[in-house]
C-alpha cells in the first residue's frame, strides 16, 4: 500500500510521478484514433497512436458524455463526483506502479490551499511551476508549455482534446496552460476548512445546484452564486488543457484530484457516522450516484460499486489529512 505525499515539499514523490507520467505518456496502448472514429468527432487531425496515458483522457471525457438526470453525468455535478474519481486516480496508480516497478508509489498531491493563501502574485510563482517540477505557464499566442518535463521537446504530446459540449478529436500539439487568468487567486485553507465542517456529504437535489454538503462545496459549485469554488477554482485558474473534459491531458489534473480525494479522506476520518448518499432505495434518475451503484469504465470490465471504494484506507494513506 502506498503513501501519497505532498509533491510540493517532497522531491522524491515529484521524481517519481515526473518519471511514471512520462513513462505511461510513451507507453503505446494498442488503440489509435482511426479505431475509435465512433466516438471522435470528425474535425481533428490525421490518425495519432494512443498512448496509455491517453486513455485515461479518452475515460474521462466519455464518463462527462454520459448523462445523467438534472445535469449529472457518470463523474461530476452529483454524488459520484468523488467515488468515481478516487476509482479513477486508484487505476491510475496501479499503472504508475508497473511502469515503476514500485509497488508502494503513491501518487501525490498538491495542496493547492496553501498556495491559495500566499499573496496572488505569489501563487504563480510557487516551485511546482517551476522547470524542476512540472513547468510553469504557457506561453505565445497557443499558450504552449515550454518549461519542464511535459513539453514537446521531451516528448509529451497531446493527442486527444475534445470540450465540454460532448465532442472529442484527434490532436497532435504541446501541452496548453493559462495559470491564474481564468480566476486571479487559488482557493484557501479557510476554504476547505468551511467544507470539512460540513455536516452531509450530500444533499438533494443532488446536483450542481444542491445548497449544500461535502460533495457540491468540495466539487466547487456551491455556495451559489459566487463560483467557481475549491476544485472548480482549481481547473479554472490552471485554464488551458485544464479546462474541457479532456483535462487529464495535463499531470497537474491527478495533482489536484489526489488533494480532493486527499480532503475526503480527512472529513471522512472525523469523528462521528458520515455515511454516503443517496442509497439504492433513491430514483432510479439517480443511476451511478447512488450507493450501490457501479462506477462507470471503459478501461476495465469490472466496474466496482461505490460502496467498495469508499475505504480509502483498504487502498492507500496520506502523509497528512486535512
């Protein structure tokens, strides 16, 4: 079982991660483009071979097309929100660890709240963007990552985009950021304070507009009508290829689910019963967010019910909880 570590503050985890994205990133899956014309739209460019990191971005975006009832999908704007990320970051590490031949790597985090709380010209200039850790902004017109081991010239490519109107394409380009210019500051640890003292994890009416709750605070779209807020905040002032559905393209996406994930664990370890909601019992509108229910994949064939992964200690620990 692994550690997850705050990349920040810890050189070996930041090595580590550097290491295993780049490894997955060139890793071939099998699968290119021309294969998967039934669900890519038209208008990208010529055939690209997947890699197994593109996979993952091709997951996500199809779990965002997967409607649900009153704005919900198969990951985000309800209750699943978190299960089917902490699924979905848990696959992810299991890969790290075979390309790594590390059995105990823990994907890290970043805790972006403390950034949040330095002044805002400051949150920019934190070393995580740096060249040592995972580059900084983009730059020119294309807003192009050109600093640190995710760009071009050390290989990593993006091949898949889409948006957030359903559609996905075949691309071939650097890696896009626009750090700080969609919201100007990162959120705060006052911020995930407010949402650790949330006394549900969740609320009808179970969807981006629930008034309340763990989940919709934590996810990022309440309290309405100031947004976005916590994870939301995050892709927002990341912007570039943080922005659509296909927002794994960039590493620093896992970085900020293992800090949501890593916020979770620490209100779930609190004292007192903080089951999930809703159950089986719920509308049948509710399919994937409800307990029992199981988490949707395309990478496996086995989708386990969120019930099973709601233990976040049966998989791995964080150095620090919340």
């Amino acid at each position: 079982m692994g550690t997850r570590r705050n990349i920040s503050t810890n050189v070996a985890a930041r090595d580590a991660f550097i290491q295993g994205v780049l490894a997955l990133k060139a890793e071939n899956s099998g699968f290119d483009t021309a294969q998967l014309q039934f669900i890519l739209h038209p208008s990208g460019v010529q055939t690209q071979q997947l890699s197994t990191w593109d996979l993952f971005t091709l997951w996500h975006a199809m779990a965002m097309n997967e409607r649900q009832g009153s704005g919900r999908n198969a990951a985000h704007s309800g209750p699943t929100f978190l299960p089917w990320h902490r699924w979905f970051l848990l696959l992810l590490e299991w890969q790290f660890q075979r390309v790594l031949g590390a059995q105990n790597f823990g994907l890290p985090y970043w805790d972006w709240a403390a950034d949040g709380d330095q002044p805002v010209p400051q949150q920019r200039q934190q070393p995580l963007w740096t060249a040592q850790w995972i580059g900084g902004d983009g730059a020119g017109s294309s807003n192009s990552v050109t600093s640190g081991p995710f760009r071009v010239g050390n290989g990593f490519r993006v091949h898949i985009e889409g948006d957030n109107q359903g559609r996905i394409w075949a691309t071939n380009r650097a890696l896009q950021r626009t750090l700080g210019r969609g919201v100007a500051d990162l959120p705060t640890t006052a911020q995930v304070s407010a949402v650790l003292n949330q006394a549900n994890y969740d609320e009808p009416t179970w969807n981006a507009f629930s008034a309340d709750g763990l989940r919709n605070r934590l996810e990022g779209w309440a309290p309405r009508p100031t947004m976005p807020h916590l994870h939301n905040r995050v892709h927002v002032w990341m912007g570039g290829d943080m922005g659509p559905a296909t927002s794994p393209n960039d590493p620093v996406f896992f970085l900020n689910h293992c800090n949501v994930d890593r916020i979770w664990a620490g209100w779930q370890a609190r004292p007192g019963p903080r089951p999930y909601v809703p159950t089986t019992g719920s509308a049948a509108e509710l399919f994937r967010h409800r307990r029992n229910d199981p988490l949707y994949s395309v990478l496996t064939s086995f989708e386990p019910r969120i019930n099973q992964v709601l233990n976040v200690t049966q998989f791995y620990d964080y150095d620090v909880l919340p």
